[in-house]
C-alpha cells in the first residue's frame, strides 16, 4: 500500500525506475502474448487438419484390416503382424518457437516395400498388402498428430502463464507503483510547501529582528548627538565669558 512507502527522494527515484522497468516487460509479455496466439492458430489450424487425416486414415486402416481378416482369416493376418523383423524407430528433438521448447518427432522404418515387411509376398494376397499399408500410413499420421497435439499443449499453457504475467503486471503491480509514486510526489510536495513556508518565516523575523537593530542603532546615535549637542551649549557660554570684549 501506499502508506507502507516512506515519502523520500530515493524511494521516489527507486519506484519510478521499477515503473520504467514494469511497464517494459509489460510491452513485452504483450508482444510475446500475441506472437504465441498468432503461433498457436497456425498450430490449430495443422492440428485440425492433422485430427482430419488421422480420423480418415483410423477409418481407412479399419476397414481395409477387417476386410483382410474377412477374406484371409485371422490367423493369417496374426501372421503376417507377427512376422515383422524391424520396427519403426521414433526420435525425438526439440525446437524453440517464440521461447517455447516444443517437441520435433521424427520416425523411421515406419513405411516399407513388400520385401521389407517379413511375410511371404507368395503366401499373403493384397488385402493384407493393403491393410499393412494403411496401418503404416496410420502410424504416420499418429506421430504427426503427437508432435502438433503436444506442441499445442505446450503453446496454450505458456499462452496462459504469460497472459497471468502481462495481468498481474497491468492490473497489480502497476496500478500499486503509480499509486506510491503519485502518495510521494503529493508528500514531497507538502514538505517542499511546508518548509518554503519555514523559509519565509524566519527570513521575516530575521528581517524584523534586523529592522528593530537598525532602529536601536539609530536612536543610539540620535541620543549620542543629542548628548553632544548638549555638551556644547554647556561649553559655548563660558567661552564668552573668557573673551577680551567681556573683559573691557
């Protein structure tokens, strides 16, 4: 609160360099605000478009798998799953977007050739061709949507954690640092006011004390001369007495 701030130059000084340095970080948070948004819709807008292909490509992986179990049976679908020598192979990397650390998913070994996939091309018809196919694809598509759905996670908190910062700094710290700095000047003020008005105080006694000096000197001196002019009539008759024309 205000009243807890000691009204002195230096708190003044240091408030208004807090002031100077808030409202900085607050253009920045701001603009650091809108650029995540602005990040985050072109993620949304990738992340619906990646939720559309992995709903159609679940769909597509669905049917084609039943319609190999349908024609081929489940044991030779059980069979050709099983005889798979390589895996896919998933990494993971991190990319900074806007001071946000995002994850960057890259996979391999996750599409292959017929020869690449273990079973007998002799022993398996095209369904289960095609139903390998549209898993692989399936696949892709969930590690697409695991890379945008995280890296949209990750916007949307920090969105939310620089949102309560650019907030807090608008609508608390701010507001409280203005109303200090405002509690101070107005404080100042009336100790400048206060001690002009002391100022001029003693500046007139002083003045009245130096005028009552110059009339004491003055009515000292007047009585001086008097005092003088009175020794000289007392002189001035007994030196006609004492002249030659007396005498005669």
């Amino acid at each position: 609160m205000a009243n807890d701030v000691k009204p002195t130059r230096k708190n003044l000084m240091a408030i208004e360099d807090r002031i100077e340095l808030s409202e900085r970080g607050h253009s920045t948070l701001e603009k650091k605000r809108d650029g995540l948004i602005m990040e985050f819709m072109d993620i949304l807008d990738k992340a619906q478009d990646v939720r559309g292909d992995l709903a159609e490509d679940y769909e597509d992986a669905q049917k084609k798998i039943n319609m190999a179990r349908a024609m081929e049976g489940d044991v030779a679908v059980r069979g050709a799953a099983s005889a798979l020598q390589e895996h896919p192979e998933i990494t993971t990397e991190s990319k900074n977007i806007m001071g946000v650390v995002v994850p960057q998913i890259e996979s391999s070994r996750v599409s292959k050739s017929l020869d690449q996939r273990g079973y007998g091309i002799m022993g398996t018809s095209a369904r289960i061709d095609e139903a390998a196919e549209a898993y692989e694809d399936l696949l892709e598509s969930i590690i697409l949507a695991a890379e945008v759905e995280t890296a949209m996670k990750k916007m949307l908190r920090e969105i939310e954690t620089t949102k309560r910062r650019v907030n807090a700094l608008e609508f608390k710290l701010l507001p409280d640092l203005y109303d200090n700095q405002e509690y101070i000047e107005q404080k100042l003020e009336e100790q400048e006011r206060e001690e002009t008005f002391r100022l001029k105080k003693i500046k007139e006694k002083k003045e009245a004390e130096e005028k009552a000096e110059r009339e004491a000197e003055q009515a000292a001196e007047a009585e001086e001369a008097e005092a003088k002019q009175e020794e000289l009539e007392d002189i001035q008759p007994d030196t006609a007495a004492q002249s030659p024309a007396a005498n005669q």
